[in-house]
C-alpha cells in the first residue's frame, strides 16, 4: 500500500513530468499519468509511478481507480484542448474527472488554470476581479474551475498561470519574423517553469488551500519592447508590430502569492 502523503498528477507533460520528480526530491510518493505509452519508462525511470490515463468527454481511458488510489492530493494539470479545429467539451471531462476524485476519497485539489479566465478586461486585475473570459478555452476553464471549488467536500486550490514559457518553450520562437503583429504595446504576462513548480509545491507543503492564486511573474514590459530584445539575444528576426493605441490590455497581479504569502519569483524572464 502506498504512503498517505501520495500525490497523483494528472498530466505529466512539460511541467507536470519536472513538478513529479522536484516532488520526489523533497520525499513525496508521486502517481504520475501519461498519455503516451511510450512516455511510461521515462516516467518510471524517474522514480513516478507511472499510470496511461486518456480523459474524454464521455469516459475514461485507463486505470484512474489506481492512480487515485490511496491518494491525499490530486494536481490536475490538464489544458483544454479546443485551438483550431478541436471542439472537445472541457467541462464534461472534468465532470467526469471530479466523479472519480470523489469516489476514491481525495479531499485535496490543486487545478491549474490560467490568466485566460480573465478573458480582454483592461487594466490591472487580481485574484478578486471577477473573471469575464472571453474565449472558449477560458469559459471552460471558468467553469471548470467552478466544478471543484463548489464541492464543500474538496479544499481546491486554483491556481491561475500567465503565459508560460522555460526549457526552450517561448513565444518568441513562434513570432520571430512575424508582421503587422497587433497589440505591441500591450503587457506580458508570463511565468517561468521554475517558479510555476514552487508555486505549486509552496500549495502541497504549505498547505494553501481553498484559495485562488494569480501565477505571473511581477514585471510586465510592453510586448513589442520585450519580444524584439528576446529576438535580438537569441539572434532571431524580430516581429513586427503595427502602431496600435487603442487599447492598454491587462496586467495580471499576483497579489495573493506575494502580499499575503510572501512568495518570492526567483526566475527571470
């Protein structure tokens, strides 16, 4: 039988695989899932016992009773899958994902979601702005989040990503070059890997639960000034923006993690 202080993440990919083994290291149980096969050896290898799970809108694909099983916190860190032609329903999936939560006695939740929930409100907004997304990917996320704070039975803690961007992943490799970009004088909202698994470490061990936390690193310079120097260090073609004044955009504060939390971001954009 496994320890009581086993983890289980949903969604060992390009944070959740790094979060398991920073979790491992600090003497916790880890139950990690995948949905490459091929994937389940470096999962194993890295010490996370390693389950191939497939969530659908209408059922689940493999053994997720032993994934939960005998587990006190569930990361669900899985990303809506609705760019270009996917059209999956997040929310049913969740609802899914919650009823075997439920069944297996979980009574801790960390969901990892995004600034997207916030949707084109201009200006500075917080943990306690009230969300008004303005995509599907944010509506869901919305709603989804809902799913979990709403059970009495749960202590969930949202947390709410910017931008994310570490290990080669930055927004810069996919708009070099690119013209007549809009919203240069826009502000970035973006977040390290590193500071998103301390963040959500600082949750489990802390135990910062039945809260909402805004994940975006502190400084936010304007895109087209941030984007053309992070094309000029990397020696790619800098992106193009066309003057647009029309808007401000949002900053993303993330009062909660550093006024009442005191939690300091440690990794640089």
């Amino acid at each position: 039988m496994l320890l009581k202080n086993t983890i289980a993440i949903l969604g060992c990919g390009w944070l959740g695989f790094p979060l398991a083994k920073s979790l491992i290291n600090n003497g916790h149980v880890v139950n990690g899932s995948t949905t490459s096969e091929a994937k389940l050896k470096d999962l194993k290898a890295a010490g996370i016992n390693p389950f191939l799970i497939s969530l659908s809108e209408n059922a689940t694909q493999g053994a997720i009773d032993e994934l939960l099983k005998d587990v006190e916190i569930i990361v669900i860190n899985v990303p809506p899958k609705l760019r270009g032609s996917n059209t999956e329903n997040y929310v049913k999936k969740m609802e899914l994902l919650h009823g075997a939560i439920s069944h297996a006695g979980i009574r801790k939740v960390v969901f990892v979601s995004s600034t997207s929930v916030y949707g084109d409100i201009e200006g500075e907004v917080a943990e306690d702005t009230d969300p008004k997304p303005s995509t599907e990917s944010g509506r869901q996320l919305l709603a989804s989040e809902n799913i979990f704070r709403e059970d009495d039975g749960l202590k969930t803690t949202i947390i709410r990503f910017g931008g994310l961007i570490g290990n080669e992943r930055h927004p810069i490799n996919m708009l070099s070059g690119k013209k007549n970009l809009s919203n240069g004088n826009h502000p970035i909202n973006l977040i390290h890997l590193n500071d998103c698994i301390r963040i959500i470490q600082s949750v489990i061990e802390k135990k910062w639960w039945d809260e909402i936390f805004n994940g975006v690193f502190p400084l936010h310079p304007k895109k087209k000034d941030y984007y053309t120097s992070e094309a000029k260090k990397r020696g790619l073609q800098v992106p193009d923006y066309k003057e647009d004044n029309s808007k401000i955009g949002k900053i993303v504060r993330s009062n909660r993690l550093i006024s009442v939390k005191n939690h300091v971001f440690t990794t640089t954009l």
